[in-house]
C-alpha cells in the first residue's frame, strides 16, 4: 500500500508548476498595468510617478523573469528591460540624486 507522503511527493510537482504558471499570469497581468501606466505619466510630466512605474515594472520582469519566458517565449525579457532601464536613465535622474 502506497503511503500518503509518497503520493503527495507524486502529485506534488504538478501542484507547484501550476502555482507558478498562475503566479507568472498574475504577474504577467501586474506589469501591463505598470507598462500601459509610463507613458501617459511622461506625457503629463508626472515623472515621479513614472519612475515608480518603471521601477515596479523592472521589479518584476527580475522576480518573474523565468515564468514570463515560458509564458511568453517570443518576448525578448532582455530588450524590454533594457528599455525600461533606458527609460529610467533619461527620465528618473532627479530620483537618484534624491536618494
């Protein structure tokens, strides 16, 4: 007879990957709102805001950025954080000499 702890080390794996899709989408669905966020923010010249988008954003493409391959695998992860970074250079430079 099978114990309980084998099978939940059986069913276990598929449980978590399935967490971690699900946390990827939410994460997913958190940086477009974050991303749809910058530009109207730099059109108004609410940099501040915009650099806290930004920032928010590169956080999560870091913490996420596994998932959001799988996810969207045809997504260069790189090349958007790079110009969210490059974003942050030429707009946010009054939030690093404050900090």
């Amino acid at each position: 007879m099978m114990s309980i702890v084998f099978i939940l080390y059986l069913i276990t794996p598929g449980m978590t990957a399935k967490a971690e899709k699900n946390i990827s989408d939410i994460s997913l669905t958190k940086l477009n709102i974050h991303m749809e966020r910058i530009q109207p923010l730099l059109n108004v010249g609410q940099k501040k805001l915009a650099c806290k988008e930004i920032n928010n954003s590169i956080s999560i493409i870091e913490f996420n950025l596994e998932g959001f391959t799988e996810i969207e695998p045809n997504y260069n992860w790189f090349e958007i954080k790079s110009a969210l970074s490059q974003a942050k250079e030429q707009n946010c430079a009054i939030d690093r000499q404050t900090k």
